[in-house]
C-alpha cells in the first residue's frame, strides 16, 4: 500500500486496518518461529507497513 493511498483512508480505515496488519505480522512471526518461511522479506515489510500506517494515524490525529 503506498503512501498517497494511506492518506486517503480516514482514521477508522487506518485503525482497522493497522490491526489486521499487526494480525498479519504476528503470524508471520509465528510461522518464522516454527518453521523458516519461504520469503522472510514479507517480515520486514509488514513491520515497515505498521510504522506508516501508525504514522499516518497519529498525523491526522495531531490534525484534528
């Protein structure tokens, strides 16, 4: 999900969907832990999609 994408969705959007992201990302961790998963990349790029989504959320908090 790009940038300008994010700044579309309003702070309701960004909540739900910040937590199915950190859903995604704890079972990815999960799966690691077990099991190495194919393409540990997906990790890493779940992690930095939280960050601009929380980023993006506390933006439009700091504007309201």
């Amino acid at each position: 999900m790009k940038n300008s994408e994010l700044r579309g969705l309003s702070i309701d959007e960004l909540a739900n969907k910040l937590a199915m992201e950190k859903e995604v990302y704890g079972k990815l961790t999960f799966a690691h832990a077990i099991t190495p998963i194919e393409n540990p990349m997906k990790i890493r790029a779940a992690r930095k999609l939280i960050a601009r989504l929380e980023t993006e959320m506390r933006a439009k908090q700091l504007i309201k």
